[in-house]
C-alpha cells in the first residue's frame, strides 16, 4: 500500500531522515519506534506532504505522492492524526466531524454511515454531539480527532503519539480502537513512545535513530529486542549500567 524509497528530508542544512526505506502492506498494522529526536514525526509529515522531501520517492498503491499537496495526499486516501489534540475548540463535536468528511464533498447519506461507524468507536463522541471541542476531557479530544480523520476515509491512517497524556485504561481503550478499525480493513502506521502497547497490536515494526531506519522485523521479535528498549527506553530505566 505504502513505500517509501530511499528518502532524504533536510531543515535546512540540517539531514533530518537520510535514506528511509519502508512498505506498509494492505491490513497491516505497524509501528514506527525510536527516542526522540529520531525523526519519526518528520516521516509522518513528509507522507502527508507537509514536509518536502530533498530526495527519494514516496508511492501509495503504486502512484507516486511524493512532495504533492496536503489536501491532495488526503484526498487520495491518507489519514494523519498529529501528535497533539487539533481540534476546532469552539465548534461542536459533530461540527468537528463533518470538517473530517469535508475534502470529500460526500452525500448526506455517506456522512451519516461515516458518523454512524465513527460514534459506534467511541460512544462518548454521540454523547457529546453539541458539545464545544474546547470542554471535552484530553481523552475525549484525541478520540475526537481521531474520528475526523476517520470520516475522510482513509485507506492508510497514520498516528503520531496517540496516547501521550493519556491515562492508562484510555490508552488501552483507543489501542483496542485501533485493532477494531484494522479487523474492518484499515491500514495503520502508529508512532508511539509506548513500545509493549503499540507493538503488541502490530503486525510489524521499524526502528529510527538519528534520521536512519536501523532495524525492522515482526512486532514479536522487537517485543523482545534488548537494542529497542534501550533506545527508547533509555539504560536508566531499564535499570542497566
């Protein structure tokens, strides 16, 4: 579904992904780990075409996006959820919502089943339907965003730190979220500091220190990798010398 060759992203002066290669098959999950620093929100942007790429090539079932436009690359069948709670603050929830379906332009009809998949993943957005964006709970707003990039109908939805600041049974509940919007055929590429949650739903992962991808393989086996938990979890809290 996804591949992305050989690319090169610099700020400025400053090589911030130097020759990523990866795919993303159709009905997989996988995630993108690292420290931070390592680059893995550049790539997320770069995909989305807010970042431009210095060298390389991006291809989404087998056309090239590279270095198109946002709305374009949206419009293709690309979700981004960015890391922080984006949303319209002062518009309601269900406001919130239709703004996902807008690049789409669809039928009354189609919004409906879109808002309709969307309220059955996270209830509590029905509940809050009038709702200002700007009052609801941290957990509330990330399920909120996360339903908007949903009504654009993504083919390929993309997460960057979707648990930061979240408490830890809604951090399982969105995780579970994730493995029910897969079973549905939605493809997911999730960057997360939570290495045991975000892996143990994946089907496969890379690993990203400075700008490189240094390793890859079945979300299994970088479970248990050593070099993965000391790289993002750092030495001190592993409790190694």
């Amino acid at each position: 579904m996804l591949n992305v060759k050989k690319l090169d992203v610099h700020y400025g002066p400053l090589a911030a992904l130097q020759e990523i290669s990866l795919e993303i098959k159709k009905g997989e999950i996988v995630a993108l780990l690292g420290p931070n620093g390592a680059g893995k929100t550049t790539l997320l942007l770069t995909i989305s075409g807010i970042l431009k790429t210095t060298e390389g090539r991006i291809l989404f079932e087998e056309q090239d996006v590279t270095n198109l436009d946002p709305h374009k690359i949206v419009s293709l069948g690309i979700g981004h959820v960015p890391q922080g709670r984006h949303t319209f603050p002062t518009l309601s929830v269900f406001d919130n919502l239709l703004m996902g379906a807008f690049i789409h332009q669809k039928e009354k009809a189609e919004i409906k089943k879109d808002l309709d998949w969307t309220y059955n993943l996270f209830p509590i957005l029905k509940e809050r339907e009038s709702q200002r964006a700007g009052t609801l709970s941290g957990g509330e707003q990330q399920m909120l965003t996360i339903g908007r990039a949903i009504m654009g109908r993504p083919r390929l939805l993309m997460l960057d730190e979707p648990s930061v600041g979240l408490a830890s049974h809604l951090k399982r509940e969105i995780f579970s979220t994730f493995q029910e919007m897969n079973q549905k055929g939605l493809t997911l590429f999730i960057v997360e500091q939570e290495i045991d949650l975000s892996l143990s739903i994946s089907h496969r992962g890379y690993l990203l220190r400075n700008g490189r991808l240094i390793k890859e393989g079945a979300a299994s086996h970088l479970l248990e990798s050593k070099e993965v938990r000391i790289l993002c979890l750092g030495k001190e809290l592993l409790g190694l010398s």
